[in-house]
C-alpha cells in the first residue's frame, strides 16, 4: 500500500487496466456530490466511445468515483504564486455482470486552475485507452 502511495505522489496519477472496454459498451456513473457531472461531461469532451445511461439496470459497466477539492489560500497566492486548487480524484470501473474491477485511475493535480473539470479530463483520458 505505501509503494502505491509514493508512486502517486511521485508521478501525480496511476492507472491500473484488467481488460478492454468495449467501444459502445453502456456505463452507469454513480452519484458523487457532483464529480459525477463533471466526469460525464469530460467523457464527451474527449470523445471517449461509451454510452452513459441514468440507469443501472441497463448498463454494462458501473463507474464510482471520489474526488477531493483544496481551496488556495491567500498565502499561498501572495507568497507561491498558485492560483488553482489542489485536486485529487479517482475512480474505478466495474463490469456488472462479472463484478470484476476493470480500471481504475487516480490523479493529483497541484495547481488545477480548472477544478474538478481538470481531473475528470484526466479521467477520461486514460479511460480512452482502454476502450477499443
């Protein structure tokens, strides 16, 4: 566990894939506190081939994710000069039927000027790679 950690700390994201995803496969993004808008609405900017439904029952992978925001200070504003949050996400996704964890993806960006859109993009991105 702490090698995980250091990776992630070290290299700002890690990835882990079981399988390819179907291109056209449904998927389920379950509600979190709001991450979820964002990481639907990165997986149409970045063209990622899935079909995201509103209902479990209909979908064939299911996609839950957490993620974290740190506000800038003004100290760190004056002083660092960092403008953006300190983001941290992760999600994984699960193929339904199976159960089998099929990816799962953690990012930590340092100075996200754009939030929480920054680490669900990264989400995304690396979703895309898996899905043929």
């Amino acid at each position: 566990m702490r090698i995980v950690l250091i990776a992630v700390c070290l290299f700002g994201s890690m990835a882990f894939a079981a399988e390819y995803v179907p291109a056209g496969s449904r998927i389920y993004i379950e509600p979190a506190d709001g991450f979820d808008t964002f990481l639907t609405a990165a997986l149409d900017r970045k063209h990622v081939p899935l079909i995201v439904t509103s209902k479990r029952e209909a979908a064939d992978y299911e996609v839950s994710s957490v993620s974290e925001t740190e506000k800038t200070t003004w100290a760190k504003v004056i002083f660092l000069k960092q403008t953006g949050s300190k983001e941290e996400a992760s999600m994984k996704v699960v193929n339904i039927k199976t159960g089998d964890v099929v990816f799962a993806y953690a990012v930590h960006k340092r100075n996200s000027v754009h939030g929480k859109q920054s680490s669900a993009e990264a989400c995304a991105k690396h979703l895309k790679e898996i899905v043929r």
